[in-house]
C-alpha cells in the first residue's frame, strides 16, 4: 500500500490542512537523541532514570534539502495567514520547552540531593512526584501545540519531538486521538518509522476509527507483527461492532448525567474514573463502600502487563485475596458494557482452561491497557478511565510470568494512594452479594482461604 504525497489517504479532509503535503518533502530519518528511552518510566526516589533528559537532543536536528528545497523555501511559500497560525504554534512550542527544561532541571535536583542525604524525608519525595507529573503533564502539552504547528507548517525539531513521542506513547501503551492524528499526518507526509504504523493504528482502534484502522493494517505484514497488534488487526471486526455498541450505551448515560465520578490516586499521579451506575449498579455500590472505607489505600498494582492490563484491589498483593464477600455477576445484562482501552474490569478467580469461578468477584479490579473484545463475556465491566491513561501508561511494569534474573533490580510497584468519590448519588443501589450455599464445592474451592 502507498501513500500519496499530495492527495492524502489516511486523514480525512474536514482535518486535513490543504497544505499538508509539505510533509511530504521532509524527508526525515529520524533517530531522535536516546530515541524512546529519553522519555523511560520515572521510578521513585532511589532510581538513576531520572537523570536522563526528556528532551530530544538539539544536535539531532539538521537542516535537511529535499529536491532543491530547504524548509526556509518551503516557508517562504507559505500564505501569510497559514505561517502566522504555524508561528504562533510554533511560539507556544518553545514556550513550553522552555519550562520543560525547568522542571526536569528541578526534578534532577531534588532527586539529587535526596540521594546524597541532604534531604530525605516524605516532603523531598512528594516534591520529586510532583514534579515528575509535571513534566508529564508538559511533554503532553508539548505534543499538543507540535500537532498545531504541523498542521500549518514544517518544522524539523517539532517533526521530532512528535515522533519521539508517539514512539514513547506505543512503548508505554498511552493511545488518543491526537496520537492518531500526528501518526497519520506523519505517514501521509512519507515518514514511514517502523512504530509509526502500529501505534497509529493502535490509536485508530482505541479512538474508534476503524476505517483509519484498517487502512494501516493493511499495509502491514500481520507476521511481523507482535502478537497484540495481529489479535487487534484478526477481532477487528468484533471491537469495532462492540465500540459502537458501547458508545450507543455511553450516549444514553450521558443524557442521565448520573454515573458517579471518582478521583484515584496514585504514586504516579491522578487519575479520573467514571463507573458505570446504570449497566453495573451492584458491582459500583460495591465498589464505591469500599472506596469510601479506605478499603483500597496504600494498595499495590501487583500486576501490570504490556498491551493488557494494570491489576489492583488486592491487600496480599498474590491474586488470592478478597474481602470475604463475593458479588453476583452482571456481565450478563442486556446493556452490559464492554471491555474498551481504559475499561474497569472485576478480576475473579481462574479456572483451568482459560475459565473463571462464576460470581467470585470481590475487590480486585484491573484497568485495561488496550480492548479485550472477550472479557464482558465473563467479567464485568463496570466503569472507565475518563482522564488519566497517561498515568495508568506510566505504571511501573510488574509481570509475574516473565522469569527474573538472579542480579535483577526488582523495584517496588505502584500502589492506589487512595480513592475520593467526586461524584456519587446520595441512596446507592443493594449491593448483591453470592450465597455460598447455592455453589458446588468445586466452585468455591478457589475462594477458601488457604489451609495452614
């Protein structure tokens, strides 16, 4: 499959800009300085990641001439209202690089003077947190105001910091609509970066543009691909039929206004969930006492896996542990919800062969890192992240099935600090609990505490 410099085939015209194509003559090879591991997982205090840079490196910016153009051509050309607009951005872009560097240069600091004991105390950590989802927050930005200057205008350091980006955002699993857009500005320009096309399509799904999706996968070899991205491309079908389903559902919600809201946080920063009162009501009661009690403070994602799930709820940390209560499933609803990128999912108790307990669920609740089409078969979806995914992305990784190395450095995880409800009704619905007597032994084999 091809790409057209002059007559895009992938983003549609209502958000294309008409000079677009001038993408097409910056040919850019792009090994931005340190690549994707510039922008790596910030540990807490006590790690050395945080002294790498999270900017691209200026020196990897060169002039580049392409049929006897040089991008200073290029500008010239350009009417003068669409080079103000791109100037503006462009303004904006510097801007926020500039307090950027600031607060990396703050994060280094205090990080530094924590590890030599000058001040190591909770404040000093705190700080160093807080400046940590800081620079999130800008590099974010950043993205933000370089997707502005590319729709008007060239610009190689910008065409840089995007692609470093997207790269990084494919790494940690963090997929929007702004990625989708970059990406495929980006392949219609003729940057053909290996991640380029997965994560835009990753993008395109989880955004629920499957026709953009599709296109991508089309032009891929499905046997090259990692297994999460051949099981996207072979359920496509399926994802797209169930986002359109739950977006149906989704708009009805929205007209009732009354799914209540919750803030979570957590030792990577905020993150806003929004639960789903009307598909779910037991399993949100459930889960809105608990919150309520503190029941999930201080709580470990003991489970955080690449391109599936962050896992947590659980206060012995194994995947055995449970509240004591048991509440009846209510995947089988007729307007049951589905499991989308960022969907809250109740975890149960496994069976051999890929099987769960029925109605085992109980407190653990994992957050999916991208669409599972058959999870809402057997486990209930009950609510969503609405704002956050880029913190959820940026969970320290925690995978009991990959083998660890005898000289390994194993870091503590992420853990739920707490959980503040920011939106609730004022009667909650009953909360419907399983009776053990009604199950086989074999069933609640798996629930019994273990014998001493």
């Amino acid at each position: 499959m091809t790409f057209e410099y002059d007559e895009p085939t992938l983003m549609p015209r209502s958000c294309s800009s008409p000079l677009k194509w001038f993408l097409g003559l910056l040919v850019f090879a792009t090994t931005a300085a340190g690549g994707a591991e510039c922008f790596g997982q910030d540990s807490d205090l006590g790690t050395d990641k945080s002294s790498t840079s999270s900017e691209p490196d200026d020196k990897a910016v060169e002039p580049v001439i392409v049929s006897g153009k040089t991008e200073q051509d290029i500008l010239g050309s350009l009417p003068p209202d669409v080079l103000a607009a791109g100037e503006k951005a462009k303004a904006e872009f510097q801007e926020l690089k500039q307090k950027l560097s600031a607060t990396l240069l703050e994060m280094r600091k205090t990080y530094i003077r924590y590890q030599n004991d000058e001040v190591r105390n909770p404040v000093a950590r705190d700080r160093y947190r807080q400046t940590r989802n800081d620079a999130r927050d800008l590099m974010n930005q950043m993205f933000e105001s370089g997707l502005d200057v590319i729709r008007q205008m060239p610009d190689q350091e910008v065409l840089q910091y995007v692609l470093t980006i997207i790269e990084h955002r494919l790494k940690h699993g963090f997929y929007d609509l702004s990625s989708m857009e970059a990406g495929a500005r980006l392949i219609d320009g003729g940057f053909r970066n290996p991640f380029l096309f997965p994560a835009t399509m990753r993008a395109a799904i989880v955004g629920g543009d499957f026709t953009l999706a599709r296109k991508l996968s089309e032009a891929l070899d499905v046997e090259k691909l990692e297994e999460p991205d051949q099981k996207l491309i072979f359920y496509m079908d399926e994802l797209e039929k169930q986002f359109k389903s739950d977006q149906e559902i989704q708009a009805k919600d929205d007209v009732k206004n009354n799914n209540p809201r919750a803030k979570m946080f957590t030792t990577r920063g905020e993150v806003t969930i929004e639960l789903f009162i009307n598909q779910a009501p037991s399993t949100v009661a459930n889960f809105i006492q608990l919150a309520e009690k503190g029941y999930f403070d201080g709580l470990d994602f003991y489970q955080v896996i690449d391109d599936l799930l962050a896992l947590t709820g659980d206060e012995s940390g194994t995947g055995e542990g449970h509240t004591g209560k048991f509440l009846v499933d209510e995947h089988d609803r007729p307007d049951s919800r589905y499991g989308l990128y960022g969907s809250l999912v109740m975890a149960k108790h496994p069976l051999p062969g890929g099987d769960f307990v029925p109605n085992s669920a109980s407190a653990q609740f994992a957050i999916l890192l991208l669409p599972v089409g058959s999870v809402s078969e057997k486990q209930t979806v009950f609510g969503r992240v609405i704002k956050g995914m880029d913190v959820i992305s940026e969970l320290r990784r925690v995978d009991p099935s990959k083998k660890k190395e005898k000289t390994q450095i194993v870091l503590p995880p992420d853990r739920v600090m707490s959980i503040e409800m920011i939106r609730r009704p004022e009667e909650l619905p009953e909360v419907k609990y399983f009776d053990p007597r009604q199950a086989t032994p074999e069933m609640m084999a798996p629930m019994m505490p273990p014998a001493n």
